[in-house]
C-alpha cells in the first residue's frame, strides 16, 4: 500500500530538526502500572511538539535575531516522548524488526568497545553508570530556554505520568555560556556535519542529503523493512553518557606537539575540524572562524582518498562521514541526526592547573536513525573502533582518536596526527570520552502515541 506523503506534523519534534534548545532534561522510568500508564499517556501527548512546531519555533528564533541584531535563545518549553518499553507488556504484539533495540544497549556494549568485565555466566559487564544498568522502558526529553521552564514542563510530565511509573533518573545539559554555545567541552563547534533530509530542509553546498527512510521508518529506503504499521514516521533514538576527559586532553596533545599552536592544529587533524568549525581540508594550517560560520562553506569540501596529509584518515570526522574514501551510496545508509547536549560545569582553573578532572562533564549524545544497526552502532563498531578503516588506505588509518574504543584494554593508535611525519603512528596514552552507559529507545509519531500506545 503506498505511504502517505510525510507530515511534519506527525513526526516528534527532535528527529528532523532539533529540539531549539538552552537546557535540556532527559526524565528515565520504569513502568509500573500499564494499563494506567497507556491511559494517561492521552493526556501527555498534547505537551508533544511535532517537527512542525518546532520549524516554526526555529524560523521564528532566526527571524528575531535578524531584526533585533542580537542572540536570542530558545523559546518555551517543548518535549518529546521515547520508549524502550517491550511492546508485547503493552499489549501489542507486532514486532518492530530490529533486534539491537529488542535487545538493548546494554547487550550490544561490548560490540561497541565500552569498558567493562566478562561474567562468569560469559555475559559482559560493562562499566556503566548504575542507571544505564538497570531496565529503562522510556525518556521524555524536556527543552527550554532556561532552567525553570525546563523545570516547570518536566513537572506537568511527572504529573501526567504519578503512580504509574518509577523514576530512574533525571539528567540535565546545558548549552555552553558565551562564546562556546554551540561547541562541546573539548571546545569544537558541534553538529556542523549534520546532514540535511531530503525534501524536509534547504541543503547546503557540501552537506549530506539522506533519504527520508534513513531517519524514519516506513519511508523511502526503509519500505524495504517489514515494519507495522503504527511504525511509520517514527524513529530510532540512541542516547549515551560520555564524560569527557578535558584537562588530560589538553595536556596530552601540548605533551605531544609542544607548542600551543602545534597543539591547536594537533587537535583540528584529530576532529578534522577547528574549533571554530573549519574544516581542515580547507584550513589547512590555521583555524579560519569566518569560514567555520558559513553554513554554505563549512561543508564544502571532500576528502583526498588515499591521502591524509591535508586529514588524517582517522579524524573523527571522515570517519564518521568518509566523503570520497567511500561512494555516496555506501555511506548515506549509515548517516544519522545526531541532537546531543553538553553536561557538567565548565572547566576550573583548578582543573586546568592540576591537568585532571575533578567534576564531571561531556555531552549527553542524541542520535536518530531507521536502522540501530546501520546508524548508530554500526558507525561506532565498524568505522570508529576499526583500525583499517577506511580501507585500503596505507598507512593503517587507527582508531578514532575522539570516540574510537576498544574492549582489550591495549593502548590506542593513529596515523596522520604529525602534519610533517603523516605515516609515524601516535598512541593515544588515554580514553578522552568515556561511556557511562544509555539505551536504545523508540519515538513512535505523534498519531501512533495518540492513537495506538495511548487508550481512552
């Protein structure tokens, strides 16, 4: 039967877009009372922003800072709603055909590369935060322009949901203040990769274009998956905890490239990108923060495949986009809508004298896609964490220098980092983002919740 074309209308608000956001909350249950908590959920659904509110609210924040000539934030609250719940305790019974998110992210955890300890039943302890260890059936993701709003909205949810679920854990992030907004702790401008969805948004020079079904289920490219019905137009949603390790960060690649401007460049060849967002194909020696400003620049380049003097192979990001290493068509399934969020303080002069974290932060990680294990775990595994890839590239590419992991506890490795010595390998002396656990969720559409999950 041919699908209904797309409504933004239908889809939750985060997926396509982004939440606009200051602050964020992410409110983790348990389910307790099903047929209550399906019977309440009615009354949540309204307190949903689609995807076209959130266009809306969006054009409307960019349409005021254009006339006023100042920043401005997010507006009111908004919120979104995910589940992890097993459908079969809710009484539906289809499955929803994808085996990482039936299974969890805690099974896939050694797959992944995260930290941990082999059971003696031979099961994988990883080492996660007790949260993440214990069975969370759903999030609702709470976004304003401040921490009372945020507050107050996460409130009317906590009411909707009273005596029908346990709370596991409420987490916060925050945009980082001043001049690092929109940049994450280790100071380089986040989500400048993103790619644009085909017939959904304007796409810039440069910028990956995927299809619809590569986000939602039950369009494009996903029709080839046998979903239910209720499935369409919702979205799989991987969410992780990663502290980051800032002071050590800093500190390593002074260490290791000894002046502070040898180290800034250091650290663009590991990202591939400046701080300011500028790509290091085009920037090849110094930052250029106009060039990281131009949405219609900053992706307008491609890698030089087999050569890594201008990038180094493994630069996070060509491994998580290797634009011309590999063809379109190969890598366009595993692209994915990455809406995370900073956590923690900001870095203390304590900390930095020291070189050592004292306080927590990192980025509370968000991504969407159709397919778990063609999205998010898929570029984790078999692209971050893989030594040789992208393959066929000599000298051995390594890991991931941001986010690559390994379970063997062996120190890591990469190629390219030295702009003078490209082949000479480097190890990375420590894990600067760490997982402390997460889950894989369902955003179902905002008419299966209403009409589907929810009951009179």
């Amino acid at each position: 039967m041919a699908v209904a074309p797309l409504s933004l209308a239908n889809v939750q608000g985060d997926i396509l877009f982004g939440l606009p956001k200051q602050t964020q909350s992410f409110f983790f249950f348990q389910i307790d009372q099903v047929d209550a908590f399906r019977s309440n959920l009615s009354n949540l659904v309204p307190l949903i922003t689609s995807a076209q509110q959130t266009q809306t609210n969006i054009s409307e924040i960019r349409q005021f800072k254009i006339k006023n000539n100042i920043a401005v934030d997010a507006g009111d609250g908004e919120s979104k709603f995910s589940t992890k719940l097993t459908f079969m305790r809710i009484g539906i019974l289809d499955d929803i055909n994808d085996t990482l998110f039936n299974n969890g992210m805690k099974s896939d955890a050694s797959n992944l590369g995260d930290s941990g300890m082999q059971q003696a039943d031979g099961t994988f302890q990883p080492d996660w935060d007790d949260t993440f260890l214990q069975e969370i059936h759903g999030v609702t993701l709470v976004t304003g322009d401040s921490h009372d709003t945020v507050n107050d909205k996460l409130a009317s949810v906590k009411d909707i949901l009273s005596g029908t679920v346990t709370e596991i854990s409420t987490l916060s992030g925050d945009v980082r203040p001043g001049d690092e907004a929109g940049h994450e702790h280790f100071g380089y401008k986040d989500g400048v990769s993103n790619p644009a969805v085909q017939d959904v948004e304007a796409i810039n020079p440069g910028q990956a274009t995927i299809d619809q079904g590569v986000a939602l289920l039950g369009r494009g490219v996903d029709t080839a998956t046998t979903r239910p019905s209720w499935a369409l137009d919702g979205s799989f949603m991987a969410f992780r905890k990663l502290p980051q390790l800032v002071p050590e960060f800093d500190k390593f690649l002074l260490d290791t490239a000894k002046t502070q401007d040898a180290a800034d460049l250091m650290g663009a060849r590991f990202v591939g990108r400046w701080k300011s967002g500028a790509p290091i194909m085009n920037a090849t020696t110094q930052d250029d923060p106009a060039l990281g400003a131009d949405a219609t620049r900053n992706n307008d380049f491609k890698f030089v495949k087999g050569d890594q003097s201008a990038c180094p192979f493994a630069a996070h990001i060509r491994k998580m986009n290797p634009r011309n290493d590999l063809s379109e068509s190969a890598i366009q399934p595993h692209m994915i809508l990455r809406r995370g969020i900073p956590f923690g303080p900001e870095v203390s002069d304590e900390e930095r004298q020291a070189n050592a974290t004292a306080q927590e932060r990192g980025l509370l990680f968000v991504c969407y896609q159709s397919v778990l294990s063609s999205g998010f775990s898929f570029l984790q595994q078999a692209w971050a964490n893989k030594q040789n890839f992208p393959p066929g590239d000599s000298p051995t590419p390594g890991f991931d220098p941001i986010i690559g992991q390994t379970t063997s506890g062996d120190v890591r490795t990469m190629t390219g980092a030295f702009v003078n010595n490209t082949s000479q390998p480097l190890n990375l002396l420590a894990q600067w983002v760490n997982s402390k656990g997460g889950e894989y969720f369902f955003s179902p559409s905002i008419p299966t919740l209403q009409n589907v999950f929810a009951t009179s």
